[in-house]
C-alpha cells in the first residue's frame, strides 16, 4: 500500500493485538492511523508494530521515541511513518534515510486516543465510536 502524503486527523493508540477487534474497518469511520501506545514501540520494536498492523488496511505510525537507531531500523525495514524525538545530527540522517526509503519522519508524537487493554477500559472503547465518527 502506497503511503498517503500526510495523516488522517485521528490516530488510536493501541497496547496489543486484543484492542484489533475494536477498530472499524474500511469505510466504517473517519480515516484513522494507528500508533503503538506511548513508550511500546521503544519496548516492543518494529518486527512487534509491524506483525501486529500487518493486517490492517489503514496508515500505521511507528514511535521509536528518542531512539533513532530503532527509527532508522523500522524505516530500513518498510515503515511508512516514523516518530523520533531525538535532536541533532542524527535527526537529520533519519530525515535523508526517510526521503531515500519513501517514509515519513515526525519529530513528535502526534496526539491519539489511547485505548486501555479490555475489559478493563470499557470507557476509552466506547469512545472510540465517537472519536472515529464519520464528519457530515
């Protein structure tokens, strides 16, 4: 799937593969991206984020956080879009890296609705259906 030029509005952050179900599917919702909950994708890796989303049709946002040696592996290794906070020099490799490989650098995490793990977040699920409405 060919990357889409900028992001959709909302974002679900996701803890694990328990929270799949819940998503709407294609043309159910609003457009949406999803990204591993805050501080997961540093936890868990890319191999982790890329299994998980492989099966879902819509944009997937990896956050490597402030570690851009795991950015630059999960742009190495076909991620479409990529956070990493890291400042200096090495932002600016990931940046050339990104453009060489066709991805997408954020330099911050973008804001998304965080899902809790069921059935202990029942709340957060419910809102996912008003959060994903489609707009009129």
């Amino acid at each position: 799937m060919k990357p889409k030029e900028t992001l959709p509005h909302k974002i679900v952050a996701l803890y694990d593969a328990s929270l799949l179900p819940c998503l709407p599917g294609p043309g159910e919702s609003t457009d949406y991206a999803v990204i591993p909950a805050p501080g997961l994708g540093r936890i868990m890796g890319f191999p982790w984020w890329q299994t998980l989303t492989a099966s879902l049709e819509i944009p997937s946002i990896f956050d490597a956080d402030d570690a851009p040696a795991l950015a630059a592996s999960a742009i190495r290794n076909s991620a479409q879009w990529v956070v990493c906070t890291q400042n200096g020099a090495c932002l600016e490799t990931l940046q050339v890296l990104a453009l060489l490989h066709g991805a997408h650098l954020l330099t911050s995490r973008p804001a998304a609705l965080t899902l809790g793990r069921p059935p202990y977040n029942a709340y957060r699920i419910e809102q996912l259906s008003q959060y994903l409405a489609q707009e009129p």
